[in-house]
C-alpha cells in the first residue's frame, strides 16, 4: 500500500497516515506511549519521532519493536 500523508495532529495526539486507496490509519501516541514507555527518557525519545519523524514513527510502531528500540536508544541521564 502507498502512503500519500503521513503526520502528526496536534488536535487528537495521533499519526495519521493516508493510503492511495483512500484508507487511513490514526495511531494513538498517548496510548502507545503509555504501553511502550517506562520513564520520561523512553517518552522523550518517542515524543522526539513524533515531532520530527512521524514517518518513522509509524513505521516503528506498525512494524518494528518499540521497546527493543527504545533500549538500543535511550539515554539515561540523571538528574543531580
């Protein structure tokens, strides 16, 4: 399937994709962000694809593994 669009509403928190054969997808991020993350650096991480990346966003949550991403990327840093 092709997607035509690919971002993220503001509106209702979701990303939403558009195929060429006039179906859509809206993947709730509040809702995956409350399944796949366990603290505010794996929610930062998320947020940061959502943002700049809602392509990759998609794609990670539709057909990746989100937590085995978010352990290769996750920088844990303190705060002092």
């Amino acid at each position: 399937m092709k997607i035509l669009s690919c971002a993220f509403n503001m509106d209702t928190a979701c990303v939403e994709l558009k195929f060429a054969d006039s179906s859509t997808i809206s993947i709730d991020t509040i809702a995956v962000e409350n399944e796949v993350a366990s603290n505010m650096y794996e929610r930062s991480e998320l947020d940061y694809l959502i943002y700049n990346d809602p392509a990759a966003y998609a794609d990670l949550i539709l057909n990746g593994n989100p937590e085995a991403y978010l352990k290769i990327v996750t920088e844990y840093k303190p705060l002092d």
